[in-house]
C-alpha cells in the first residue's frame, strides 16, 4: 500500500476548523516550577553540582498544559482537575486565566496539596526534580462532584481528553462511566497513559502511550519493528479502541487500528531540547485534528508535526496553530508496513 501525505492543503484546512471544536480536558494537574542558574563548582558536602540560581518561572503542567495545547491550537476547552486548598492552587488558577481556560472546573480536596514538580536546570540541563505531591485515590464527595461535573459537561463537547499522571484522580469506575456516556452520545475520548493500569482505558476511542509504557502494557519487549508490532496488536485489542498512536521519540510514531497496516511516521524534529509536554501536545493535536474530521492518519501526522515544535523549546510547552502550520509545510513521508 502506497503512503499517504498530508498536504500543507489539507493541513491549513483542518486547523481552520479547529476553532469549532470543543475539547474536555481532565485529568490530573500539576504546577511545573523551574528553578535556572549556572553550576560551576562541585558541593564540598556531596560529589554534586552546585546551581547559582539566577531565574525561576512556574508554567502549567500535566492536564493543565494539555488544556493551554488545546487552547493554543485554537480550540474551545473546558478544564476539570482536582487541587488542594493551598497557595499553589492560587498560582494554578492565576496562569490558567492567563491563558484563557476556564478554572471553574478546579475542584479543592482539603486533604491533598496541589502537586507542585520543581525541575532544577543548569547550562540548559536538567539537574534534579523535587516532586511535591499525593498519590492518594481520590474519593468521598469531591469525587461524586467530579463526576457529576463530567457527566453534565459531556453533551456540550466534541471530545474528552483524559490525561492520567497517576495521581489517583483517574480510576476504573471514572473511565467506565465516561466510556459509555460518551459512547452513547458520540463523544471522542482521547487517553493519555503515564500509568501502567492499561485495563481501565477499555473501549476509549484513542490511546497515546509512548514505547516503553506500550511495552509493559503488552508484556512484549520492543526491540524492533516485528516486536513492536506484536505489542501494538496486543495492546489495540485489549483495548478495543478505534486506535492507537504509539510515541517512539526518536524514532517516531506507530498508528495501529484495526484491520489496517500500520503506519509508521518518521520523526520530524531536528533538534531536541527537552521532551517534557510532549505528550501532551500530541494527545492536543491529535484529538482536534480527528474531531476536526482529519483520519488517525492525518491525525497522528499533525500530532507528530505539533511535538516537533515543543521538543526544540526547554520546558514545558505549548505549540499553536501557526507554528503547526508552519511545520507541516516541510511535508515528510509515511511509511506502511507491509
């Protein structure tokens, strides 16, 4: 079978309709703060670096940097996440109006803090990450008011995203009720994995893991393209999804769907600075790209277009729908197994 291109054509044409599509993101959020300075010297006490700071910023992390790709990418969001009554939640509240995405779907758990990830970065390296946060499930009733909030905004949406960083807010029960809901009312749901707990993203129409969470998921080392299609094939119809886009950094992606060939999409970035959000960028583009009415082809080649623009920036980032147009223009190949 021959590969397809995405046409800069077609590419334009879809990212025109983005601004119709609504997307739900939820998930677990996260304030990302990144401490910079110079190491110049090695610590008396410990054989590590010691970082003259000279510059510290606070950006939005896991669901909430899906929501700002979202934004960015010109689509409608709604935002719903869980933090703790503390000063964080504050700051999160603060760069989510600052980026135009919605925060009254920010629900306070007393009982948990708002995860703050404070990355440590010397001479455009990362040095250290202090992870302040909570593990714990969520439950009682700041999860039946989660619920109830996600069920009433599921008939106004194009598609959900649900973005999983393991920190308790997404579990089986939340993933059956939102599967069949949307699945009634034909609504997309997009799943970003960072967990390992693969069997709760039954019957979604997408998941996006990258190799190594595909590999533990299937049980199948991924050494090479034979074994990863064994692990791609397992993981699909475990899944029972329409889909699955398999991230494989440097290396590219893998689109698996049933009955049809894979499709493997060369890397498109010429640099990489820093991975961090990529993820979120791709489940981003991807999710409006096939809302917006784009084959998970073409879908997943705007996704992978869209991360190249992020890995080339230091930090957690954001691309927007000139940046991604702009990428696409280059053109690049699809190769189908055979």
């Amino acid at each position: 079978m021959s590969a397809r291109r995405l046409t800069p054509e077609a590419s334009r044409g879809l990212a025109s309709r983005f601004s119709e599509r609504s997307v739900l993101v939820i998930g677990d959020v996260m304030l990302d703060q990144y401490v910079w300075g110079e190491a110049g010297r090695i610590s008396p006490e410990a054989p590590v670096p010691v970082v003259d700071v000279m510059e510290e910023s606070f950006r939005l992390g896991g669901a909430a940097n899906v929501a700002r790709n979202v934004v960015g990418l010109g689509g409608k969001v709604e935002f719903l996440s869980v933090v703790g009554r503390d000063s964080r939640a504050d700051d999160l509240r603060s760069l989510l109006e600052n980026e135009a995405i919605p925060t009254e779907g920010l629900l306070e758990d007393p009982d948990r803090p708002t995860t703050l990830k404070t990355r440590i970065l010397a001479s455009r390296q990362q040095v250290v990450r202090v992870d302040r946060e909570s593990r714990g499930a969520l439950d009682g009733e700041v999860r039946d008011r989660f619920i109830q909030r996600l069920l009433g905004k599921l008939p106004d949406v194009d598609a959900v995203i649900v973005s999983d960083y393991g920190k308790g807010l997404i579990d089986l029960g939340l993933m059956e009720t939102l599967s069949g809901s949307a699945r009634e009312q034909g609504v997309l749901v997009a799943v970003d994995p960072k967990e390992s707990h693969f069997y709760q993203y039954r019957n979604v129409s997408v998941v996006t893991p990258n190799v190594h969470e595909a590999s533990r998921a299937a049980r199948v080392t991924v050494r090479d393209l034979d074994s990863l299609e064994e692990a791609g094939r397992r993981l699909l119809g475990d899944l029972q999804s329409e889909a699955l886009l398999v991230t494989r950094g440097p290396d590219g992606m893998s689109l698996f769907e049933p009955d049809v060939a894979t499709t493997h999409i060369p890397v498109m970035a010429r640099e990489v600075y820093d991975v961090t959000g990529a993820g979120d960028t791709v489940v981003a583009a991807l999710t409006l790209a096939r809302a917006a009415g784009a084959s998970w082809e073409h879908a997943s080649i705007l996704s992978n277009a869209a991360a190249a623009v992020v890995v080339g920036e230091v930090g957690t980032a954001s691309v927007t729908a000139e940046q991604l147009e702009r990428a696409i223009e280059v053109g690049f190949p699809v190769e189908n197994a055979t």
